[in-house]
C-alpha cells in the first residue's frame, strides 16, 4: 500500500546530494562494518510491526548465525530518517521501499540490482508475474513486490439496504454517479454517496488510463489538461449534489476510523484492495464488499492494474548483501513468514501464499485475495515504476488541487492548468 510520505523530492536530494559522489557500497569514513548485524528497516503501524517481527524471529531461529537489528517507524518519519541515513553512508542493509521513492533512491545509486540474484538467492517463481517484476526500472531490478494489489471500491451493502436501495454490480462512473446522488438524496443530511476521492492521485491515474494515457510518458506526464478538468469537475459535481461531503468534512477525516465510510456516514470509499481488513473492523456490523473502480463503462477494468506498490530493496552500501537477499526469499516464500505477515503488506504475492492463510471465506482477508485473484488478467498492463518527482505530486500538488477546487479558490480550468505546470517541473531532472 504506498501513501506519500512528507518526505519531499526537494528533501530527499538535499539528504542523499553526498551519495551521487561515490558507489554506496564503498568502504570509507562511516561505511557501514561488514561484522555488524543485518540491519532491517521497514515503515508501518503497529499489526505491521508485529507481522514483520514475528517473520524475522522465525527466520532467526532457522539462521541463528545470521545477527539481525530491526528498525521500524510510521510512514510519515521513516522516510526523513532513511534519506538522513543513506546520506551519512549508515543506511540499513534490508528496507521497505515503495514505489512513490523507488526511482529516487535507484537513480541516484542508493539501491542495489537485484538482478543478478534472482532465481538463485532471491526465489521469485511462485510469485505473481507482475507482482515479481514491479522493482524493475529502466535501469534493473531494484525491489522485490511483497504483495499483490489493486484499487478497488470498499462498499457497504447493509447500509445501503438500510435505505431501501441496491448497489450494482458493476458500474461506470455514470452509474457511479447516479447511485451516489440518489443514496445521499434517499438517506437525507449528512449521509453521503461516497467519501470524496478526488484528492486521490493514485486514484486518478486509473481514470487517465481509462481514457486511454498513461499517467507518465518517462520522465513527463503523458495526461492532458482535458482529462484533469474532466476529473475536477467530477468531483465538485458530487459534492455540489451532496454525494460527496463538503471539504470541511473531508478536511477532518484524517485516518480510516475517522473516514466517512467509517463513520457510516458513506456508502462507498476507495482504496487499495488489503485496505478492506482496516474498515471491516470499525463497522463489525456491517459486512463490507469489495468492488471494481468505475469504468468509462460498467465492467472496464483497463483503468485498474495489478502489480506491488511495495518492495523489499537492499542498499548498495550494504556490506552483507547475500545475508540480505536470503531473508528477502525467506519473507517472500517461506510459510512461517507469510502466515505472520498475513495481509499486514498487502495481499500476499503468490497463489500459494494467499492458500496458506486459510482466512474464513467471509472475512475481509478472504475477499481481498479473491478480488486480486478475480481481477488478475482481466485489468490493464501495470505501469511503470513511478517516476522520480512522483512523491510530490502525489503527496502535495494533486490534493490542494482538489481543495482549491472545493473551497472555490479555483476552477477546475484553472487547478489543471496549474497542475501541469506543477508536474514539469516536479518531474525535471
């Protein structure tokens, strides 16, 4: 699951400017002693920490010659201290990467190929294909994908019920519309169709290339002021309609307990699909189903991917990348690692793995791994890795532009034109 971190492009270069003026892994002052413990280090709340940990302890107890130091911080801060790290030559050997940065550090040397390494260390045969390619730029392979995701719609069924109405089983986002602005007319104030997700940038991507574009043509973005203006607008029509709630609400819907949806104060939410095991258990009463994203018609999925958003990624300064690359195969494949991890990175990578966790077939667990299994060769090609630059625009650019729109400082004319200039020179090398 990759949200952006505050981390931004200007930061992170400002930290790593010292690693473009030697190979990382070079010995020199305050390289990192091959004799130390195998550093790990992975960002995360606390269902994360405890998944990964136990993983690490079981590998331990196979490789008790292996010392292993693990580090661990939310998302937001992880980012501030690996760049500080990487920069003064202490970074860890193994880390949670994910793709809003993957361009960042292997542009810049910071991560190791892991080409070389696969089919012998690095097992990555019962992966998903695309799930097992997705580290992969231009350049190599710098990541290994620790899951299999996709968006999708998080949907409320019973509240939906509550109401005397029926959701569809697929839909455009005609129908998306319809249903929204009909439910928040039929539950009265202060219900609503949806949970506002036009600050959603990952979001977005899937509707550009439902109309056909990429996202990223290299290094620029490839979409047209049209599409942005047309995504705007359809945002600020749901709210105008009260389908979608008013900034002011949207403002201080800070996490997933505070979430509309969690609230059932929506019907409907969006997400990234393992993100349905963190609703379900605010809303216990309330079974939750997992759905397409709107297409340009009911049933297109070409605006939908499946790939891994995060890695494990070992540093070129590491003094210990065998001992590193082992426990990524052992995180990746080995069932004591996979059934302690279970879907705390996501749904795991591999049909076996997903057969492993044995997750009662109406619990949120099981309907994310059948909806990735579902989906799997009916959606579009995933993209390719993120660009660098993406962390800001992600992170900063595309929700302001949102907020302006819906707090009427702009037009949606306006915020795309704006956009554009934003992400040229976001992106520039």
């Amino acid at each position: 699951m990759t949200m952006s971190p505050r981390l931004t492009r200007r930061s992170l270069l400002a930290a790593g400017g010292a690693t473009a003026a030697l190979p990382l892994a070079a010995c020199g002052p305050g390289a990192k002693d091959a004799s130390a413990d195998l550093l790990v280090s992975w960002y995360g709340g606390q269902p994360v920490h405890e998944g990964v940990e136990g993983a690490i302890a079981a590998y331990s107890t196979a490789h008790p010659d292996v010392p292993i130091t693990t580090q661990k911080a939310p998302f937001e801060d992880y980012w501030d201290k690996l760049a500080t790290q990487v920069a003064g030559g202490q970074g860890p050997d193994l880390v949670r990467m994910s793709m809003t940065w993957l361009s960042e550090y292997s542009d810049r040397g910071a991560l190791l190929d892991l080409s070389d390494l696969l089919g012998g260390s690095i097992d990555v045969s019962a992966l998903d294909e695309d799930a097992a390619s997705a580290g992969t730029t231009g350049d190599g392979q710098f990541g290994i994908g620790q899951s299999s995701i996709t968006q999708a719609t998080f949907r409320n069924p019973a509240l939906v019920q509550e109401h005397g109405l029926e959701l569809p089983e697929s839909w455009s986002w005609a129908d998306f519309t319809e249903f929204t602005t009909g439910f928040a007319e039929q539950a009265g104030p202060g219900t609503f169709g949806t949970t506002d997700a036009g600050a959603d940038f990952q979001l977005f991507e899937v509707f550009a290339r439902q109309h056909g574009s990429e996202l990223f043509d290299g290094q620029s973005l490839a979409v047209g002021a049209d599409v942005l203006e047309e995504w705007l607008l359809l945002w600020q029509g749901l709210r105008d309609a009260g389908a979608a709630p008013p900034p002011e609400v949207t403002a201080e819907s800070t996490g997933f307990e505070t979430s509309p949806f969690a609230t059932l104060a929506a019907a409907v939410t969006f997400g990234w699909v393992q993100q349905v095991t963190f609703f379900q258990p605010v809303v216990p009463d309330h079974p939750l189903e997992v759905a397409d994203v709107p297409g340009s018609s009911a049933g297109d999925l070409s605006g939908q991917f499946v790939t891994a958003l995060d890695f494990w990624s070992i540093l070129s300064s590491s003094p210990r990348p065998d001992d590193a690359a082992a426990l990524i195969d052992f995180l990746v494949n080995d069932p004591a690692a996979v059934t302690s991890i279970g879907l705390t990175l996501g749904v795991p990578p591999s049909s076996s793995s997903r057969d492993l966790l044995d997750a009662p077939a109406d619990s949120a667990a099981a309907k994310a791994m059948a909806y990735v299994e579902a989906v799997t060769g009916s959606t579009g090609p995933p993209p390719p890795a993120w660009p660098k630059g993406y962390g800001a625009l992600q992170g900063n650019e595309f929700g302001r532009l949102n907020e302006d729109v819906a707090f009427g400082r702009t037009t949606p004319s306006q915020a795309a034109a704006s956009f554009l200039e934003t992400a040229a020179a976001a992106l520039a090398d």
